[in-house]
C-alpha cells in the first residue's frame, strides 16, 4: 500500500510538471479576471475545445475564421531613447487576423464594438461560421475572447487552448501578420 | 486504483516528457540565429564573440513554471578576469535584460536574478574581459507571457513598501574571503504591458534603472536594468570585504525615485541575517 501511496505521488509530481491540462481548472462563471498567463481549463460553455491537428484538418476542409488575440508589445515610457526596443514580428497561423485587446475580462465599448464588427464583417454575418481564436499557451485571453464571440451569438466557435506555441510545436507553419488595430496608448 | 492504470499514467507523464525534450525544428533553429545576429549588431556592432564555455556559464530552467520570475544564474570560472555580463533574452521585446558590471570589491564567480521571459527564447550571457574581449554562452528557455503577468493584486497595494531592500549574508562572514549576498528590493517593476487586476487598465511602466552596491566606497557591482527585471528584484552577487564596514546600495528607478540602504557586514561570530 505504501508502494502504491508512492507510486501515485510521484505520478502526481511527474504530471504536475508537464502540461497544464492536468490542472483540471473549472471555468468561471463570467469572465476570467485574474492572471492572464495561468492554468486554464479544457472546456469553454458555448463553444469547442480543438487541438492542433484537428484545426489543421479544419483549416483544409472548412475555412475557419482564424483569431489570434495575443498581446502587442507597447515600448515602456520612462525607457531611455537609446535603450535596445526590438519586438519580434509577430507569428501567427497562416491567415489569421491579429486582433489585440478583445481578451480582457473587461473591455471598452469601443473594443466590444470593434470585435463584434470585425467577426461581422469577415463572416459576412453568417452565425454558422466556424471560428477559431487562439492565443498563447496557458493564456486567458482566447478563452475570454471565446467567450465574447460565442456571447455575440456565433455557434461554432472553437478556442485553441495551446495557442501559437502548441501549433509550432506540432511542426505547422506560421506567417508574420500586422495587428488589426493599434493597441490603446 | 489499479496497479495497471497507474503504470498507464505512468507511461503517458513520461511520453508527454520526451515530447517537451524534442528538439526544435530547423526553421526555428535558424530564426534564433537570425534574431542573436542581429541583436549582436545592435548591442556589440562590429565587436567579435567569442565562444564563452570555457569563461562563463548560464543556468536557465528548460521549461520555466512562471515565466514572470525565471531564475537565471551565470557563474564565472576565473579562466579570465570578467568585467561586465550581458544578459540578453532574445525575443523579449526590450532584449537587453540587464547589465551587470563588477568593481573592485567584487566577486565575479555568481550572478543570480530573476527575469521575465515572454516567449520561447535563446538567452545569451555575454560576459566582457578586463582586456574588452566578448565571450557568450546561452540556453534555450520555454516560457511564455511573463511581460504581461501581473505584479500583484493591484497597484496600491504593489506600491506599498516601495523601495524597501533587505540583504542576506550567509552564516559564515570571514574578511577578505568573497562573501555571496542576496539582495532583495521592494519594487513592482512595472513594464507598462500589465493590466490592473481591479481597475482593468494598462498599469504605466514604472521599474528600476540602476542598482548601484558599494562596499566602504568601493565598487561591487552596478546593474542597469530594464523591465525584464521580475517584480521584487533578488540579485545575488559576491563581494570580497577586506574590512569591517558597510555595504551600500542605492536603487534609481524611471520615475526619479531614489533608494538607499547601508547594510553592517561583519565576521561571522557577531552576524547572521541582517535585516
């Protein structure tokens, strides 16, 4: 018995240090509010969890609305003019629509109406569309951003819960994209 | 629970391990290198690099569980006198995460801090000879979003303390052997890129600039830092003290503030932690 207490404890260590879906969080009732870069759950109300191959197939066979909603970088007032500022480009999966901002637990209402138009505009209004929004690995703002779009009324939304570093680690291609919108000052 | 299910958890932890083992692809190989090259042009320009290994060493975590606080630690082996190190995380937005240079108090051979890493990054160390020659070394980290990750609850109660530091020495003080000391400061370090959690709004950027430590006027160690710094700076360091006497720290930050601390290091039998 005390093998077997042993055993399981280091099974629960060995799984605690890999992937954050051992982490069984719930979801919450609203929004999420607390860290943005934390353990996240495996379900989203309303909408579909998928993977990596899964959105590959997905992206071959049905044209998904594609939306990464990571953060821009926004260089620090009070940073010497000198001081090195070099964001990366930033990745995303090929086509997507970088859309910052939208993840918040709360949001402007010029964002709100900025995100509920822009998923207007590119699914032409059909609610059937599939939608897929990402950003990065245990990071809340796809899954808040989720949440809005299946709030807006849209019935096939997918979240992407290993975002951009899940998709590379699968060995699938990326592409340099420009955000949507400039960040708030 | 059956003996057999837990060797199928077993089995499947191990699996999920080797998974985060494999090495990057090659693109992303070549990406890294592309990105060092030309972080080397901006920092160093046209001065060569060397190879580092048999100067210094970076210890970094593979995978870190908090990517707001990675610990990262250089040591140097003494193969070659060692002026200033350059820590670089590569795909940070701001790269150059700190400069540590040493004086003549100090004792090169261990530089711990703690940093925010935002992305799947190369770190490079870069350590700088008394004689103006680079060498570097570097690790390759998994972390992801530390540059957004709060501070703390909100920013009243991160501001509070401000500036306060405290300074760990470890039981056993004997003058003119190097000594390794902890140093920790108050400070939220904010990078402008956090997010209140009560208010919702962007938290101003608001972080330390410069450490400056002295030991009875001599130099230790000065550090320009940037907002990679993790909230609540710890820095360890060495520093040789031939006297009884005081080590001084003055902290400036981007906001004007200035902040200083004198700590009394003396032989062992009559210190421990001094708070």
């Amino acid at each position: 018995m005390n093998f077997m207490k042993c055993l399981l404890c280091s099974l629960w260590l060995l799984l605690s240090f890999s992937q954050s879906q051992a982490e069984n969080v719930p979801e919450p009732e609203g929004f999420w509010s607390g860290p943005v870069n934390s353990a996240v759950p495996d379900t989203i109300r309303g909408g579909k969890i998928i993977h990596a191959r899964e959105l590959s197939d997905l992206i071959a066979s049905e044209d998904p609305l594609l939306i990464d909603v990571s953060n821009m970088p926004k260089r620090p007032e009070g940073m010497p003019a000198d001081a090195l500022w070099l964001p990366l480009p930033h990745e995303a999966i090929p086509g997507a629509l970088w859309i910052p901002e939208v993840g918040g637990a709360t949001v402007s209402g010029d964002i709100d109406e900025l995100f509920a138009s822009q998923l207007a505009q590119e699914t032409a209004g059909d609610l059937d569309r599939p939608i897929v929004i990402y950003c990065h690995e245990r990071c809340w703002l796809s899954w808040n951003a989720a949440k809005r779009a299946i709030g807006y009324g849209y019935r096939n939304v997918h979240w992407f819960p290993e975002g951009i570093e899940g998709w590379r680690a699968a060995g699938f291609e990326t592409d340099t994209v420009s955000p949507r919108r400039p960040p708030e000052p | 629970m059956g003996m057999k299910y837990a060797l199928t958890l077993l089995v499947a932890a191990l699996a999920s391990g080797a998974a985060i083992a494999q090495a990057p692809p090659e693109d992303e190989q070549a990406q890294r290198a592309e990105r060092w090259q030309q972080l080397k042009q901006a920092i160093f320009k046209e001065r060569s690099i060397e190879n580092g290994e048999d100067i210094l060493g970076l210890e970094a975590p593979p995978r870190a569980l908090d990517a707001a606080l990675v610990p990262l630690t250089v040591r140097t082996s003494g193969a070659k006198p060692v002026e200033r190190i350059y820590l670089i995380i590569d795909n940070n937005p701001g790269p150059l995460a700190g400069k540590f240079t040493f004086g003549e108090a100090a004792d090169p051979s261990v530089l711990k801090v703690r940093m925010r890493v935002n992305t799947y990054t190369d770190i490079h160390a870069v350590a700088e000879s008394e004689d103006g020659k680079l060498y570097s070394v570097q690790k390759f980290v998994k972390a992801a979003g530390g540059c957004s990750a709060p501070a703390g609850s909100n920013d009243a109660k991160a501001l509070q303390d401000l500036g306060q530091m405290r300074l760990r020495l470890p039981p056993e003080v004997v003058l003119g052997k190097p000594v390794r000391a902890q140093l920790m400061i108050r400070h939220p370090n904010f990078n402008g890129m956090q997010m209140d959690q009560i208010t919702r709004h962007y938290t101003p950027a608001h972080f330390i600039k410069t450490i400056d430590v002295t030991f009875e006027g001599k130099s230790v160690l000065n550090v320009e830092s940037d907002i990679a710094l993790s909230t609540d700076p710890v820095i360890t360091f060495g520093f040789i003290p031939r006297t009884e006497g005081k080590l001084k720290v003055v902290v400036n930050d981007s906001k004007g503030n200035r902040f200083e601390r004198s700590f009394d290091v003396a032989p062992s039998e009559r210190m421990s932690d001094v708070r």
